[in-house]
C-alpha cells in the first residue's frame, strides 16, 4: 500500500491538542506518524502542503445524497466528490430517501451505493419508526446491524409521544444513539419562513420557535425517563439552547449539532420570495443567531453540519411557499467555520473540533483524529484562499445555495480517506 | 433587491407588484392620473385608446368576480384586448407548473399579465420569469399584496379626507391572512397617515404586525377612539373550524361594526370594505349601507386605479 508524506504542513488535531508544523507520515491506510521520521520511511509520493494546514477529514452529521429515489437531484457519484472537495470524508445519511432506511435492505442498498461511488464512509442513520410515520418502531437492531450509525426522526414529527416513548426506550436497551430533529408539526402547520418580521412583512406562512422548542422539550423529558442517548439536530433557535443548556447542567447526556448556515443567515438575510433562502428549519432571527454562535463558542453545542440538501432546478422554481426547502452546502461547510474563525468567534483549533472530533465523540467513531494507528482521513486546506462559488468551482449537482456567485475564503487542497487520496484541488492563478 | 423588479432603470413603474418599495410621489402619481380616469367614466363615451392593439390577459388562479370585472373593464376602457381566464379550473389541474403556464400564454404574444394566485410570492416569481417585454400586475397572491385594491382605498379615502397626515385609519378583522390589509399598511404609511391602527383578536393578527409600522389593539370600543377612517376586512367563514375563532356570534359581538360602535370614531369618519362583505358577521347592515359607508364608491374606484397603473406599466415599454 501506498506510503505518503505530508510535508511542511500547519498540523492541527484538537483530540490530541496538538498545533505545530511538521510532516506526517502515512503507510497502508493509516497514520504512520507526526512529525518523527520512523525508522525506514520511504515515501511513493510527497505532498507538498506549505502554507496549509493538515486536519482530521470533517464528519458531517447531516446530509442527504437524494439516493436512492431522487437521482435527478443528486448522486452518490456527485455529492461524494463534492464532499471530497469539501474535506469531509465521513458522510452521516439522513433516513428520509425514498423508499426510507427503514429496512436491512435498503440499509444494503445504500452501502452498495456508496461502494460503487469508491467513497467509503457513507453512514446512514435508520429510521427510528417504519417509513418515518411516527407509528411503528423500525427493527433497531437489524439497521444498526446492517450499518446503521443511528436512528433519527429525519425531521419528520412524532406526535404520538408513546410511540416516542417506546422508540427511545427500545433504542436505549441496544445502546442506540437517537438522531432527533425537533419539530412538532402542528406549530409548524404549512410554514415556510421564520415567525419573525420577514413572514409578517411578505404574507409568508411563518414557523414559530415554539415548533422546535415544544418538540425539544418533549424528547428532553423522555431522554430522563429513557434513558436514551440523543443527539439533537440543526437546532435553530435561543430558547432551545437555553434548554440544551439546562439539561447538560442538570447531568442529561445531550448533545446537538447547528447547521453552518444558521451561525450566518438570519431572516434579515433573506430576498424577497428568492427560494434559494428557503430551508428547514427556517432562517432565523439575528437574536438567535446570536445565541446559536454563543452555544457554539461555549460547547453547549458541539457539533457543526452540512445539512447539505442538494435540487434540480424545477424544484426552487415556483411561488417562494411551493419550492422545496433545503440548501446544497457540502462544499461550503469550511469556508463558513473559517468565517467563524475569521470573526473571532471561534480558535481555528475550537473550529476543526467542530467537524471533527465532537461528531466523532457523539457517532463513537474512532475517526476524527490524526492519532497514529487510526485511519488516515486527512483535509488539507488554504484557510487564505479565496474562490467563487460557481459552476467552474462546484462539485455538486445541486447549486441551490445563496452563496451562488459569492466569493468565499479557505479552500481544500487534498482529501485523504483511508490514505487514498480522494480530491486534489488544481487551482490556476 | 426584488423591489426593484417593479421599476425600470428610469425609476417608472413596469410591474406593479407591491406596494413595498415605492415612494410617495410615485403613489401619489397613480393617485393623480387615476383622477383623470375617473373624470372619464361619467363622459359619454368611457373609451380611450390608450393600450389599442395591447393584449391583457388577465389569470386568475383563485376565484374573484370583483377584482376580474374591473379589471376587464379597465383594459377594455383602455381599448385593449383582454381575456381572463379561469386558470383554477383549467391548466394547472392538469399538472402543468406555473411556469409552463405562463410560457405558453407568452407564445401568444401577450403584453401583460393581470395575475391572482393563492400562493404569496406568485406575481413576483412571474415578472421574475416572464418575457421582458411583458408588464405583470398583481391581482392578490396569497397572504401578501393587493396593492390595487390598496390604491383604489387611498384613492377612496383621498376623495374623502385629502390630507392623509392628519388621518388615523383602524383596519379591523383578519390581518393575518390579509394581503389586503398589508398593503394598505404599507399605502398609508408611504403617504405619511398619522396612525395606522390594527384591531383584531391576537390570533388574526401576524406575530410581529407591529414591525409593519402600525399600533396594536384588541379591542373594538377602545380602538375606534379618534379614528377618521374604518377599513373593515372580510372574515372567512373557515377561520370558525381552524381554531382562529369560536364563532361568528362572538366574533360579531366583539368586533363587529355596528351603529353603535360607529359612534365611537370621530362624526364623520367613513367605513370602507374591500368586499364582499358578511352582514351579521362582520359589519351590520345599518353601517353597510349607512350614511358613512364608501363602500360602493371603492368598487367604481377600482376601475380608475386599474387603468392608471395598466397605463402607467404599459407606458414604460413605449407602448404609448
């Protein structure tokens, strides 16, 4: 197997603090070792990364590749080069594909998929009810089986509070992490926007937080009298902090994850009726974000995600309240923790943490780290170089992002997964 | 920004869309050449050749008799050619997007669309997607702009009280799924009213209405106080089942305009009604048709604001 040298390289690794420059060394897939020379190195190839900084490649906790059932918006072949090109080499999948990850097969499927794509870590999370209906438990125990990371809601509401109930105990008795995104669909009802002054403004069927809040509230109940473990998903608003907060404070263990737009978009944000800003949960106000940033800044909320959501252009296309929700944001996912970074919110180091080793912790992944011995998922990035997002610079088959046409800082350079080297970026200037 | 949309690089009004974004000389100017319009109409012959040789179609997505008819009277006073179609009832159930629609209508070498839509953000999605050449004028879209019939209202309420820095308007009933009453709001707020009132149980008012500029009330006795100008807003009869309101009863015990009520504006206030309106439910049938209403006046009004802004967004592609 290929031996590899990463040479001059900024090298950070928050689960093993480290920060300082030096090479690295790879053999057979996994890191070999930091900065010593072990003893009858030979490198097959050198990557020259001066001026870079070598990291953990990202874990993205959320994302969807529209397969199988929507092929016409995105790909296994497209978005896992776009997440190549992004840095991320660990792909967390959201069960709502059609058909749902509610069965062994389609669990199957999916990693055929993925094998096919040559991208390796694809990791779906099952359903945690059949179909997501919020009815019937899903068989747990034969998705975890058959590959599945976790169960979640895949931000389909569960009314029933029973079925809730029984779910998070059945998943707790096999030690099954529950994915959950909040949201109770009677508050949200036909929503498309943030209950704030840009719905208001517009006519625009509004989601209150509460939609979140009760949702949160009630899991965070049940978490008690389960014992489940739950991690929380795309958390959009002030008060649902306030209650993550409150629960780890009183020994609950929760965690939760902030998709990378929400720390920077707020309503105030939005164009009029332009459909590229309509996403779920909905962009929010700026106290929110505010608060977002804040739980981010202090570890209350560990985790930063994609959420990535690709389309084809007919579905953006229509009346702001018909188009389908979502934003493509793979490829934009480190350039939006650099901004973070950038503005002194966050250390570089806080931030890698973010996209490494706090969703490892939360997935139990032994990836998420450039300890020797573990697999060599690597990101190489320009945190100073600047690019547009554009077709000539896009990877994925959905371009419905509101960065589309915008220049942003901080680029990939390699992506290493398993010590095979999965994009490298040719940039002319 | 999509505001802009509505204006040409000159500043002059090509799609009439919202109210949102234009300024007071530009409302006051359709006030002035709707005037001329309405001058028009008691003339012998109500015609002029404004828009001769202009096809208008007018789409309606959502059921309307009053908006539609003054709207075809407009164009044809304008000597356009006009067709409406009833597209609720046509394309779209056949599966065909709005934009095929509008596509199709286009190939048909079409000047303007007159567009009501159930969906907030209808009219703009088109004038974003439609054939430069063509004008689009918003009949109503879902929750968010009416802006004619918001400007036949101003037009209404100048012929009554011309100094609308002294006016305090209260707009009562249903804000919250009212594109009518947004784009009064903005109207009367953009020609600088003293106070825009709404009055309404909380839950027909939107979250944060008071971002809109206006000041909120929910009681009908103390919000009539000092009020030049009532604009009752129709009350849907399926606001009783989704939980909105317990009844009509209650709802007409509470807010309804009565003589009584009447009493507490100042003595010559005047009652305006977008229509149709509810007797009983609403309004009583001794304010409808009393003394203070304009209600009838707004509906000849709607004519004359409709060829004012057809002209002014026809003008802008050198159609005259």
């Amino acid at each position: 197997m290929q031996r590899i040298l990463i040479e001059q390289a900024r090298v950070i690794d928050p689960a093993n603090s480290i920060d300082r420059t030096g090479p690295v060394y790879i053999a057979d897939g996994k890191i070999l070792a930091l900065f010593e020379k072990p003893d009858g190195f030979e490198a097959d190839s050198v990557i020259d990364a001066s001026g870079q900084i070598v990291c953990p490649g990202f874990i993205d906790i959320s994302t969807r590749l529209r397969q199988p059932g929507q092929s016409h918006k995105a790909t296994f072949q497209t978005e896992t080069k776009a997440a190549a090109a992004g840095g991320i080499t660990t792909l967390i999948l959201q069960p709502d594909t059609r058909p749902v990850i509610d069965t062994p097969a389609i669990t199957e499927l999916v990693k055929e998929l993925a094998e096919n794509s040559n991208y390796r870590q694809i990791l779906p999370i099952g359903a945690l009810t059949q179909n997501l209906d919020g009815q019937e438990l899903s068989s747990m125990l034969a998705l975890q089986e058959a590959g599945c990371i976790a169960v979640g809601n895949g931000g389909k509401p569960i009314s029933n509070l029973l079925v809730l109930r029984r779910a998070m105990e059945y998943a707790a008795s096999h030690d099954l992490l529950l994915i959950y995104r909040p949201n109770e669909h009677s508050l949200s009802n036909e929503g498309c926007a943030h209950e704030g002054a840009f719905a208001t403004r517009y006519g625009l069927p509004g989601i209150p937080e509460t939609a979140e809040t009760i949702a949160l509230s009630q899991c965070l109940e049940l978490t008690e009298l389960t014992g489940c473990r739950v991690h929380f998903g795309q958390i959009s608003c002030r008060r649902s902090v306030i209650k993550i907060q409150q629960a780890q404070k009183y020994g609950l263990s929760v965690s939760a994850d902030i998709a990378a737009h929400q720390l920077h978009l707020t309503e105030n944000d939005m164009k009029p009726f332009d459909s590229v800003y309509h996403v779920l949960p909905p962009l929010r106000s700026e106290q929110d974000k505010l608060f977002l940033r804040k739980a981010l800044t202090q570890g209350i909320i560990g985790s930063l995600c994609s959420d990535h959501q690709p389309h084809d252009l007919d579905a953006k296309l229509g009346a702001f309240p018909e188009t389908e929700p979502g934003i493509s944001a793979l490829e934009t996912l480190l350039p939006l923790m650099l901004k973070l970074v950038d503005e002194k919110l966050i250390t570089l180091s806080q931030g890698i943490a973010a996209l490494t080793r706090n969703p490892a912790k939360v997935l139990r992944l032994e990836s998420g780290t450039l300890t020797p011995g573990k697999s060599a998922d690597i990101c190489i990035f320009d945190p100073g170089r600047r690019w547009q997002v554009d077709r000539s610079t896009w990877y994925s088959k959905g371009i419905n992002t509101p960065y589309w046409g915008e220049t942003l800082t901080g680029r990939v350079s390699a992506t290493l997964q398993s010590g095979k080297i999965i994009f490298q970026g040719v940039f002319h200037d | 920004m999509s505001h802009n949309l509505q204006l040409n690089v000159e500043g002059k009004l090509k799609h009439f869309l919202t109210i949102d974004g234009l300024d007071k000389a530009l409302l006051t100017e359709i006030l002035d050449i709707a005037e001329s319009f309405a001058e028009m109409s008691g003339h012998h012959v109500k015609k002029v050749p404004l828009l001769r040789g202009k096809t208008i179609v007018n789409l309606f997505f959502e059921n309307s008799t009053r908006t539609r008819t003054t709207f075809e009277l407009a164009a044809k006073r304008l000597s356009a050619d006009v067709i409406s179609m009833n597209i609720a009832t046509s394309a779209t159930s056949k599966g065909e997007s709005l934009l095929d629609t509008i596509r199709n209508l286009e190939a048909m070498f079409v000047d303007m669309f007159v567009v009501r839509h159930g969906t907030s953000g209808a009219a703009h999605f088109i004038a974003e997607h439609t054939a430069p050449h063509i004008s689009v004028i918003n009949a109503g879209d879902g929750r968010h702009s009416h802006p004619t019939q918001a400007m036949l209202d101003m037009f209404t309420i100048r012929q009554f009280k011309p100094d609308f820095s002294t006016l305090r308007v209260a707009i009562i009933g249903d804000i919250l799924h009212s594109r009518v009453a947004r784009s009064q709001i903005l109207a009367l707020n953009t020609l600088g009213a003293a106070e825009v009132r709404v009055i309404a149980p909380k839950t027909l008012l939107p979250a944060h209405v008071q971002t809109l500029g206006v000041t909120v009330c929910h009681n009908l006795t103390e919000g009539l106080k000092d009020i030049d100008v009532i604009i009752m807003l129709r009350l849907q009869k399926e606001r009783m089942t989704s939980a909105l309101l317990p009844s009509e009863n209650e709802y007409f015990k509470c807010f309804g305009l009565t003589p009584e009520k009447l009493e507490i504006a100042k003595p010559d206030a005047i009652v305006m009604h977008p229509g149709p309106i509810n007797r009983g439910v609403e309004i009583d049938t001794r304010v409808a048709d009393g003394p203070q209403s304009v209600i009838l006046r707004q509906v000849s009004n709607g004519i004359a604001i409709r060829m004012a802004v057809m002209s002014m967004a026809m003008q802008t592609q050198g159609a005259v």
